[in-house]
C-alpha cells in the first residue's frame, strides 16, 4: 500500500510543479495588429500572486493576483487594469484589460537569448529622431545604449519619454519594445549606409534619426526645449486654481496652507504614464523641503467616470504614498479651459513652479524618467536647485 501511495506520488509531482507559475516570462501584446514583446515576472501563488511588468530596472507589480484552475488573473488598481490569462500546454493566453482598451496577450516561459556579438553595427550614443508632432515638435531625442546585440533605449518627447525600450539585433535590424502595463511601444531601428537610423513606430510611422553631433550642421532644428514650451499668458499675475479634493473639499490657491509659500502645480492624471514617472519625485521634494515652506498640489484631470469614482487616482496616491493634495480639476479635454492662464498648455503632466508671490516662475513640460539616464539626472538636479533658489526668497508680497 505504502509503496502504491509513494508511486502515485512520484507520477504526480511533475504535474503538481508544473502548476507553479514562478519565474521570468516571455510576453506580448497585440497593439492594433502589432506584437509588442515584453519581459514579466510572476511570484507566489493561489490567492498570493504577483504579476510585474517592467521598466528597466523598475518592477511595476499587480495590486491583487490568483492563480486557480488553470487561470491567472492579476489586477493593477492604479492602471485600472487587469491582466486574465488561461494557462495550457506552457503557455499563457488572454487579454489585458486598461480602462477602455483591450491587449491580446501570450506569454512563455524566458528563454536566454543565444545571439553573439558577430557584425552587430553599434548605435550607442544620443540621437535626434524628425517628426512632425501634434505638439508642435520637430525632433525627439533618441537616448540609446548598447552590449553587443542588446540594446536598450528611451525616446525622449516633450511631454516625457517612452519607458525603457529594450530589444536585440537580428536579421540586420534592432527591435525594440516596451509595456510596463502601459506605454506599449515597437521600435524597429535599421542602420543605414549614410549612418542615420531608419525608424518604424508601430509598424505604421517612418521616421529617420541623426546622431545629435551630426543634426545641427545638417541644419535640422532642435528638440523643443520642455521649459519654454508652456507659458503664462501674464506673467504679472498671480497662478489661480479652485478645484474639489477626492472627498468633495474644495481647495484653491487662497486657501492659508499656500499664503508666503512656494508652490509647485503640477498638472497631470493618474492615467498618464509619465505622470506615474514623475510622482516618486514630486513626493520626494514635499517631504524634503516642506517644512522650509514648500507646498504642492497635484490638479488631476480624468476621464468622466474617474471623475465620479476615482478609484484610479485613489489607487494611484496610495501607490506612491502622496500626502500634498490631490484634486479633482475636470476632464482631460477640459484642460485649456480650466487654466486658462496657461499658453500652450498640452503636455502630460506640465508643472508648474510659483515663487512666494503666487506668480509663476518656471514652467516644465513633462517629465524625462529614469530610462533617459543624464537627461533625468539633469532635469531632477534643476528643479531641485529651483525649489532650494525660489525658497531662499522672501516674502515678496502678502496675499
């Protein structure tokens, strides 16, 4: 009898291990005909699991997941997504669910890349990709680098950048891609001859990058610079807002928390990715510097039924353990209208810096994350420096 049990057992274990979705995986998405491939991570199980996405080096894990039946489901609150796959044969398939829009998805198990250094051409360095934007842009900055045939890489907009794109060489062309939950991107980058880049967004767009060395005396104008994109339409007058906090509170701009204070506004939306980039340092500023007079308030613009629920936002403060105020301003289309201070006021998040005077100061469009390397460094050590300048002043008008 013991030996039958013992025997049974042994024939089971493959099977009863095998239900361990533990590990790295290989996965995509399917983005309107295109498949985005993507690197996740799965941890725990039963009622207990994990499931991340990443962005370089950064884990962006699920806020609740299972694991029963053959099926996974994992959700991401401060998304508003969910991830549902079925798991059959090694391999797991389903959908990734976002707000309004839905991913095919597909997964395996990683397996390492056996690709050698042979006649892979080197594309490390800084490069300026020409568009034509609706923002108004003429070029993006291509950040790339490169050991032997992996590559990874950030395109830089002015109202953020892409996540970390990361990919290989093969078949004389550099793929790479991103999704961390959000961000799904598809790079396809050809050397050619000349030694510019020719670039396929999405299967869709044809672009061409110019090493930055090379740009400006091939005469092609520069990428538009994130502090002079946003303007004040009078730069005398004090920076207003009035708007409900997520319990129905409203908060304005002379409530006494902000009287002789330096405030930064930033503006943005809990759906926005680079908004989620930007959060960790915002937080990080208020809880270094508000005791020596700094205070910021976040105005959230949302889709009509976040506005009615803002779970999202709700999700997405706890996350990143906001404790400045959070607002509700209006839907994302209402932008303009409800700021109607701003000039050219179209990127996601816009910030903006208001000296002890209320009266804006700077303004910075967007936010260059992690994955731009120096140009994150950069961006983070002037806005630091501005806050510490903008707090040395004193009062130069009582409100």
């Amino acid at each position: 009898m013991m030996r039958r049990l013992l025997l049974a057992t042994l024939l089971c274990a493959p099977a009863l291990l095998g239900q361990s979705l533990n590990g790295l995986w290989d996965a995509t998405v399917n983005v309107r005909g295109v498949e985005i491939p993507f690197r996740m991570e799965i941890a725990g199980s039963g009622g207990d699991l994990k499931a991340s996405f990443f962005n370089g080096d950064e884990k962006v894990t699920s806020t609740s997941g299972k694991f029963a039946n053959g099926a996974l489901v994992a959700a991401f609150a401060y998304y508003n997504s969910e991830l549902k796959a079925e798991w059959k044969d090694g391999v797991l398939a389903g959908e990734y669910h976002r707000d309004d829009k839905t991913y095919p998805f597909q997964a395996k198990r990683f397996a390492p890349s056996k690709l050698t250094e042979a006649d892979v051409p080197s594309i490390a360095g800084l490069w300026e990709i020409q568009v034509k934007s609706s923002k108004g842009e003429s070029a993006w900055r291509m950040i790339v680098r490169q050991s032997g045939p992996e590559v990874s890489a950030a395109v830089l907009r002015v109202d953020g950048d892409t996540g970390m794109l990361t990919g290989t060489f093969r078949d004389g062309k550099f793929k790479l891609s991103h999704f961390s939950g959000a961000r799904p991107s598809l790079f396809d980058v050809t050397p050619l001859a000349d030694g510019t880049l020719q670039v396929l967004q999405n299967g869709t767009d044809r672009l061409t990058a110019v090493r930055s060395t090379a740009a400006r005396a091939k005469g092609l104008p520069e990428p538009t610079d994130p502090s002079r994109h946003t303007t004040m339409q009078d730069p005398t007058e004090r920076f207003h807002f009035r708007f409900p906090d997520l319990n129905g509170k409203i908060v304005s701009d002379a409530d006494p928390r902000f009287k002789d204070k330096v405030v930064i506004v930033a503006i943005g939306g809990s759906w926005c990715p680079n908004c989620h980039d930007e959060a960790p340092f915002l937080e990080e500023l208020y809880r270094k510097y508000q005791s020596r007079g700094l205070e910021i308030v976040g105005l959230s613009f949302e889709e009509a039924d976040q506005l009615k629920n803002p779970a999202r936002l709700r999700a997405f403060i706890a996350r990143y353990g906001i404790e400045y105020p959070m607002l509700l301003a209006g839907e994302t289309g209402e932008l303009q209208e409800k700021l109607p201070q701003a000039v050219n006021l179209n990127a996601w998040p816009t910030t903006f810096f208001l000296g002890r005077d209320g009266r804006v100061r700077s303004v910075h469009a967007g936010f260059a994350g992690v994955a731009t390397g120096d140009f994150h460094r950069q961006m983070t050590e002037e806005v630091q420096s501005l806050v510490e300048r903008l707090l040395a002043e004193n009062s130069l008008s009582k409100r």
